[in-house]
C-alpha cells in the first residue's frame, strides 16, 4: 500500500452536518478500495485566490490514507462524479518512519581492534624532555 494525501474544496454554504456526511462518503470510498484512514484535518474556510465554478469561498478539507496504487482511479471516478466537489488532489507522500516496515540493515563486519597500550605520564614527559633537549642543542 501506498500512502496518499487528497485536499478538496467544497461549497462554503453546506451546512455542518452535510460536511460530516460528505466526508463520510470520501471515508467509505477508500475503505470500499482496500485502503486505511490514517489522518482526517478539520475542514477549513477559506478565500479562493479567484473564482471556482463562480464560488470564492470554500472549505478545504484533507485526509492522508494508505491506498493500493491499482486502486487509485477507481477512486478518482468516484471522486469526478461528486458534484460537492469544486476541485481536488491526491498527492502521494513519503512514508513515515512508523508506518514503514522497519529493516535491519546488516552493518559490514570490520576485524576488531586490538586495544592500543596506554602510555604513562612519566613516559610522555621523558619523551618531551628529549624532544626538548634536541630542540635546543
């Protein structure tokens, strides 16, 4: 399954309760096309930027669902019947960490390393003292 996003506008004058009923038959439409609901935003109103079948009001509406790809013009037929509808999109997203199946990616086997000798701090300042020593002369 392929994860989904659709937007649409819908006429700013549908009352509450035909928002609800519209978005239950979007909902059944998926779910009729083997998909799964995972996220509904509250319908929104907004001002169109122009006029849409001479409306410049709309509600905006989005739903994210995961959707067989083979699926999906099923679902845009439907979609293009809707006379509700002034205008949609369906995007289709990335998968998200928790949605996608996690896989063990198997990490090259490296030889491990020995564990280096540390040095002591008598050893490093008779090392530096020659080191000095050699500068000066």
């Amino acid at each position: 399954m392929k994860l989904y996003e659709i937007t649409y506008l819908t006429p700013s004058e549908l009352s509450q309760e035909e928002v609800n009923s519209f978005q239950e038959k979007i909902i059944s439409y998926i779910t009729e096309n083997k998909g799964i609901l995972l996220d509904i935003k509250k319908p929104l109103r907004r001002l169109l930027a122009y006029p849409i079948k001479k409306r410049r009001e709309a509600l905006l509406t989005s739903l994210d669902f995961q959707l067989p790809p083979s699926s999906l013009k099923d679902l845009e037929k439907k979609l293009k019947q809707e006379p509700d509808i002034l205008r949609y999109i369906i995007l289709s997203k990335k998968e998200k960490k928790g949605l996608k199946e996690t896989r063990a990616k198997k990490e090259p086997k490296t030889a491990p390393q020995k564990p280096q000798k540390k040095t002591e701090l008598k050893e490093i300042d008779e090392k530096l003292k020659e080191i000095l020593a050699e500068n000066n002369k």
